[in-house]
C-alpha cells in the first residue's frame, strides 16, 4: 500500500509540474483503493489455482428473465465501464444498458453500480421474477455473506438488497467468465465510448451477434 500511495503522489506531483494538472486527494485516494483491491484480488486467486473451464451461457426457465452484468475497470485512471443485458427463456435479448462512470474505487466498486443499474432498469420495465448473474464469485460470497456492510460499499449493498427484494427477491449467482460475454462486450464499449446511461431495447449489432452465437452453443 504504502508504493502505490508513494507512486500516486509522484504521478500527481508530475502531472501538475509538467500538465498543469494535478488531483485533489478526493480523486487520489479512490484510485490508490482501486489498485490496492486488485491486487489484493490478483494475489488471492493466484493462490487458488483454478481449472480451466468453458461455460456455456444457459437460459433462465419459462416465465423469468435474466440479467447478467460485468465491468470492465482501469486501474491507473478509475474510470470504468458498466454493462448489462436482459434475456428471455428463448434467449433472446428483451433489453440492456452500457454506462461510463468517470471514476470508481475498485472492480468491485464497479460491479456494484452495474448490479444497482440493472435491477432498477428490470423495476422500471417490469422484468420479473429475475434472475442475477455475474461473473465476479468474490462479489457474489461477499453479498452473500454482509462482508462489505461495514466498509465503503456498504451503503451500496444494502440499496441492492432493497432493489432485490423488490424485484421478486431475486438472487445474485455466479456464473463463469465465458458464459458472460454479452456483458463483458457492453462495458468494454461503454468504457472506451463514455456513455452517459445507455438502455436499449434492440441491442447494438455486436451484441446482437454474440447474441446468435450463444444461442446456437445451447
């Protein structure tokens, strides 16, 4: 920790000599949180060597729809791309959003507003009973177990709860990386393409394909 608080105040101390720009430590200290919690992450799994796997993206049973988020996060600069998208049980994409959130403290962080995004957006358009996936199994054991209810994120987590007992008590579950591909494609542009909050109806032609392809792996 105390590195990445030395190396930010030298980036910051070369940004104002050199750019004319320098951060408030408001601005500072969540960027230092954000790459102290990936490491803290990397280091952790790097412990647990994991099997490689290929999950294939299944549909949610007649009558529930499923929601399943993902984010993609830049640890130097904060700002962060949150995506989801909403499926029937044909597996056909019944609605989504992407949106750019100029700074954030953590990958978790960033779970956390895609989680809040998409249960609001399922309230709003009525798509219960709902399924929740994502593909973070941290997140997933910390919800589960009110490991974040006394940290920063807290006051997030309980806004979750709320918004998931409304919807129908729905949970949030794991699911593995490759089954998540249609999320992880709408952060990424989401990131890249700084939209403000995006929810569609028609998915964009990129998502539409990955779309077709899933289904046709069922």
């Amino acid at each position: 920790m105390l590195l990445m608080i030395i190396w930010a105040t030298w980036r910051n101390r070369n940004a104002k000599v050199w750019d004319g720009d320098v951060k408030l430590a408001s601005k500072v200290v969540p960027i230092i949180l954000g790459w102290w919690e990936e490491y803290r992450a990397v280091h952790a799994l790097a412990k647990v060597p994991r099997p490689v796997t290929h999950e294939l993206w299944k549909k949610p049973p007649v009558g529930l729809v499923k929601l399943y988020v993902d984010v993609a996060f830049d640890n130097v600069t904060g700002c962060t791309g949150v995506g989801g998208i909403f499926r029937d049980s044909r597996g056909s994409c019944v609605g989504g959003f992407r949106h750019y959130v100029s700074i954030s403290n953590s990958a978790r962080h960033g779970e956390l507003l895609a989680l809040l995004y998409g249960v609001k957006l399922a309230i709003a358009h009525h798509f219960v009973p709902l399924m929740v996936e994502i593909d973070c199994q941290d997140l997933v054991t910390a919800i589960e177990s009110s490991s974040l209810n006394w940290t920063e994120l807290g006051f997030l987590v309980h806004d979750l709860e709320e918004l998931l007992k409304a919807a129908s008590n729905a949970q949030v579950c794991y699911v593995h990386r490759s089954a998540n591909r249609v999320a992880h494609t709408l952060a990424q542009k989401a990131k890249h393409g700084s939209f403000s909050l995006n929810s569609f109806i028609v998915s964009p032609p990129r998502v539409e394909e990955l779309i077709i392809l899933e289904c046709n792996d069922i």
